[in-house]
C-alpha cells in the first residue's frame, strides 16, 4: 500500500517549493481576522478568499478570515487541521496552475459554537462580514446569528461594519439589510444598524465546480502534499461591489486587488443572472434529462450550444445593457466549454425553485410586456417540471435536491398525464414563478406543448423539433 502524502498545513509549505505553486508571501502569525465570512462553500473559497489572499500578499494584513460553516462543521474541522489552507488550481483551455491561499486563518461552525461567531462580529478588529449562504440560506437564523453579532457590537461601543452579500440574489445587499432590520426588536439596535453599518450591493462570477475526491488527488500529485478542501476553477473571476464601505478607502483598496467598484451594481448584476446564470439553470435541467453529467458534456452537445446561445440572443439580451452583448455571450459560452471544468449539472440544478425566480422570470416578463417572443424560455420551463419526476429519459432516477421537493414532485408526478394541468399546477406556485406570469396564458399553452414533446418522445427529440420549429434545423 502505498503511503499517503503529508497534510497541507503551515509546516509543510516548503515541500511546494519548486513546483510552480504560488505560495502565499506573508506572516500568519498573529494575524488576527479582520473578515468574518459566513458560508465556507467551494465559491468562497476560490472568490473571494482568493482576493482577500492577494490583498495579504500586498501587505495589508487587515483582510485575514474567520471562516464560519453555517450548517456542517465537517469542512471547518478539515480546514482547521490544515491551518486553514487550502489549494485551488486555476484552468482555462490555454493551461492551468495552482495557488495556495492562507486567507483563511480559522474556521469555525455557526450550528456548534454561535457564541463564538458572535464574539468575532463583535470584534474590535472586525471589519467587514460576507457572505456566501446561497439563496434559501437568507432566513431567521441567519439574521439571529447576525444580530446578535451587532448587538455585541453596539454595546461594546464599537464601530459598525460592512457587511457584503456574495449571493446570487439581486439586490442582495438590500435584501440582506431588511433581513436584519426585520429580525431586530429593539429600535436602538436597528436604528444603530442603519446608521452605522453598510450593506453593499455587489455581483460574483466566477465558475466553481463542487470539491471532489478527484480534485484531492489531483492536488497530491501536483502538490506532493494531501489537500481535503482542494479546489479547481477557472481562470477568469469577477467581482463587482457598490461604493458603500463602512471605511470609504476600502473602494481605492479593493480597485487595486482587480474588484470592480460602482455606483450601481444592477447592470452587472442582471446580466449575470438572467446570462450567466439563467442559462445554467436551463442546461442543468436539459442535460439531466438527456443523462449528461456536465455542463461541458452539455455544450459540446450542439442543439444544446445552439439552444443557449439562441436563448440568451432572443430573450435576454434585450432587456439587459452592458456593452458589447454579443461577446459577453459568447465568452460564457465559451467559459462554459472549459474543458479543464467539470461542473455538474444536479449541483447546479440544486435549489431550483429558489433560482428561477431570479434567473428566469424577468427576462419572461419583460419579453411578454414587450410582445417578444418566449419559445427558448417556454421550453425551458417544460424542461424543469418534466425534471421534477427525478427521472431521466433513460429511465435513471436522481435526488431532486430543493428546500420544495414534496411540492414539486407532488405536482410533477400527479399531473404529468396531463401536460396544460401539470403546467397550470407549476406556474401557480407564486414562490417561484411570482403573481404575474400566471396570467399569460399563451406562456403557458406553449410550455405545455413542450412538456407534451418532452414526456411523449424524450428531451433530445423534443429538442431537435423545437429548434426545427423555430429556426428551421
């Protein structure tokens, strides 16, 4: 048997020396967090614990974190033990690389010490807290664990904080603030909160598949060193963040590290969303249909390609405006293709029916109020319920992972004899859909006939004959 490589921790560093890593280049010791980031996902970690790791580098020690895991502490445990470092490679088609950050200088579990969290909101040297919750993660505990934070603070006399949602939520900062506001009883407290802290609006890109043992054993033979919290991601990242810090000199110190810095995040945001991520969700739920495992499995596929790309030219563009859309679109397109990514379709399928909404809905509404068309969107959607039997068309079942999965199958598996019901039944889940969409009912006879399509001959087909239909393929 052969013998396991040693842990990544501070101690074995210098093995990496000669390997091409990038290696952190800064003290640890003693540095005390000034980043208290809750959510201790794989986004995280390759965002912006990457551009808390370069202001580091720079010198600016202001910027170490306290890693907070918000539901499982497994992940907290394995970073602790290994000093709170972990590795990322970096890859496009051109080539890839690995870097070491050290940004994460403790971690720690909301579920098992929330005191603990509490006392590091509190902290003196506490500048700022993030976040990286995903969307069903915006709730009452989350609230409570912040509050009680801020009410620590305000009694200690101390300044407040900026406190950034990462989330793909737009508007998130805002949402995030009432969140708090909401769940605060004492006026003192949340007149404080809004006079002291600041919720800034910010957009997060970069594609970041899920940890996996692959991904471990592929850091051990670069590294010669086991990594448990490895990561790969691509090359490209973005981060983009309202002009609203607690100190005003974090929007000069930020702009140095690469963060884009604005007045009004919405044009990036929506972009991003209703793009980005709006034609990940219709892909996830297309190639899991068609049994296809990753997103790069599902573009190398061409009427998927052709899908997307028509989806997000005919529906989308129009209602977004950041320049030159036509190569932001293909550039996603061609992000998605990484050949070095492996980003799964059921991880990006995952909490469906909190994403939709957001991704989807606005560039409906807008291409209906507007007398557009809808095809690739009405498609779509027929897609995703036909995904919610967790069935595959080759007859493979799957876990249908939602906060609404009784629901959701509930309606799938009752009505799927019966297309128009089935969609009737979705569309009129105002959680996911909103109070609007239900009216049109044009939207919802074509999503029908698609629904129809796809049960009766399998997505592929219903594929081909969609794009067929409308445009002549």
């Amino acid at each position: 048997m052969s013998e396991l490589p040693p842990m990544l921790c501070q101690h074995t560093l210098d093995r990496l020396s000669g390997k091409g890593v990038a290696v952190l280049a800064y003290p640890r010791q003693g540095v005390v967090p000034g980043v208290v980031h809750l959510g201790l996902g794989a986004f995280n970690r390759a965002h912006q614990g990457l551009v808390f790791d370069t202001l580091l580098a720079g010198g600016d020690l202001r910027w170490g974190v306290l890693g907070v895991a918000t539901r499982s502490w497994t992940l907290a445990d394995a970073l602790a033990a290994q000093d709170g470092l972990y590795a990322v490679k970096l890859a496009n088609a051109a080539g890839s690389s690995w870097r070491v950050s050290g940004s994460m200088l403790q971690t720690c579990a909301a579920t098992r010490e929330p005191e603990r969290v509490h006392a590091a909101i509190a902290s003196p040297a506490t500048r700022w807290v993030t976040l990286t919750v995903t969307e069903k993660g915006y709730d009452a505990s989350l609230a409570s664990l912040l509050v009680e934070g801020l009410r620590q603070r305000a009694a200690a006399g101390r300044g407040g904080l900026t406190i950034a949602s990462c989330d793909n939520l737009s508007h998130n900062g805002d949402k995030l603030k009432a969140l708090c506001l909401e769940h605060c009883a004492d006026a003192a407290l949340s007149a404080w909160i809004m006079r002291e802290c600041r919720f800034p609006n910010s957009m997060v890109d970069r594609i970041v598949p899920a940890a996996t043992a692959a991904c471990a054993q592929e850091a051990a033979a670069a590294l010669g060193v086991h990594d448990a919290a490895a990561l790969v991601t691509e090359a490209y990242w973005q981060w983009v963040i309202e002009d609203s810090f607690v100190d005003a000199d974090d929007a000069r110190v930020l702009s140095a590290a690469g963060v884009t810095v604005v007045a009004d995040v919405s044009p990036y945001e929506d972009a991003k969303l209703r793009m980005l991520n709006g034609s990940h969700s219709a892909l996830a739920c297309l190639g899991a249909l068609m049994g296809l495992k990753t997103v790069f499995d599902c573009v190398s596929v061409k009427p998927l390609r052709q899908f997307i790309h028509q989806l997000m030219s005919l529906e989308v563009m129009p209602h977004v405006v950041l320049p030159d859309l036509p190569a932001y679109r293909d550039a996603l397109i061609e992000r998605f293709a990484n050949p070095q990514l492996r980003h799964a379709v059921h991880q990006i399928a995952t909490d469906s029916s909190k994403k939709i909404g957001p991704r989807w809905v606005p560039s409906i509404l807008a291409q209906l109020h507007s007398g557009g068309q809808v095809h690739h969107h009405a498609f779509a959607a027929a897609a995703w319920m036909r995904f919610c039997l967790g069935e595959d068309d080759q007859g493979g079942l799957y876990v249908i992972n939602d906060p609404q999965t009784p629901l959701l199958t509930q309606i799938a598996q009752s009505q799927c004899h019966n297309a128009q019901a089935c969609v009737d039944a979705f569309f009129n889940v105002q959680s996911i859909w909103g109070d609007e969409l239900c009216r049109f009912s044009a939207f919802s006879n074509e999503t029908a006939r698609w629904l129809r399509d796809i049960l009766a001959v399998g997505t592929a087909q219903a594929l081909a004959g969609f794009l067929q239909v409308h445009h002549g393929e």
